[in-house]
C-alpha cells in the first residue's frame, strides 16, 4: 500500500469515527425530544382536563348554608356562591327525632321551594333553636342547574 492509500485509509476510518459520534449524539438528542414532547402532550391533556372541569363548574350552581346567630336569634343563611342561578331549591333537615326541625313550619313553606336564587344571592330563614335543639344538623340540600340537572348535597351546620 501506498502512502496516499494509508493516508485515505485513515481519512476514512476518521471520518467513520466522526460520523458514528453525531450519529449517538443525535440518537440521545431525539430520545430527549421525544421526552419532553410526550411530557408537553401530557401537560396540554392535564391543562385540558382543567379548563373542561371549569366549564362544567361554571355551568353548575354552589350553594352554601350557614348558621348565624344575630342578637339573640338563629338564622340559616342559603347562598348561591356560584356564577350561575340556581331554581327550584329545597331544604330538608336529616332528623333523628321530628321535634329537633329546626325550621319554622309557616315561614318555610312560604319561602321553599324557592323558585330562583342568582349568583350571589341568599336567603334568610329564622331558625328554630331551642335549650334541648342540637348545637349541629345535617340538612339535605336540592336545587336544579341552569343545564336541567338535578343536584342533592348534604350540609353539615352548626352552631
């Protein structure tokens, strides 16, 4: 062999080194592109699961029932803390005896079922407490989103 052939040679075998070295580099580069595109892909769907989840919370009313005592009476205050009204609601106290009802008969059959209470609105109901009245009730509350569902949820109020 030449000089020129062994000089070529080595070129060669050089160049195939060269060439194998951008070939691994290029391989992990990939691999690490792909990573963050699945984790990117990942990210979006979580992101759209979210925004999906708010729609739905948006569309749906949240009502919040309290108890306050002011001066010497008890009042339960309902409130919509959503941004959307809420119609045909109704409280039904969840009573071991019948006697611990802590509605008044009268006032709430004249305010329930209460046709309508927009975002941010309340209502005041006096509250019917008595020395042997339990300091806590469990009361189911019902009420229809602007959609037509009906929902049921359980408060837990106290004194």
């Amino acid at each position: 062999m030449t000089s020129f052939e062994i000089l070529t040679l080595l070129v060669a075998c050089l160049a195939i080194v060269m060439s194998l070295a951008a070939w691994i580099g290029q391989r992990r580069l990939q691999r690490e592109s792909n990573d963050l595109q699945r984790a990117t892909a990942e990210l979006a769907r979580k992101q759209l699961e979210i925004l999906l989840r708010e729609d739905i919370g948006k569309s749906n009313a949240r009502l919040l029932l309290e108890i306050i005592k002011e001066n010497k009476s008890f009042y339960f205050i309902l409130k919509n803390i959503s941004d959307v009204e809420a119609t045909d609601i109704e409280l039904k106290p969840i009573l071991q005896r019948p006697e611990d009802n802590p509605f008044i008969a009268s006032e709430y059959q004249e305010k329930f079922p209460l046709k309508k209470l927009q975002p941010s609105g309340s209502i005041r109901l006096h509250a019917a407490i008595y020395l042997s009245s339990p300091s806590s009730f469990n009361i189911s509350i019902s009420w229809k989103n602007p959609d037509g569902r009906q929902i049921q949820e359980e408060s837990f109020v106290s004194l």
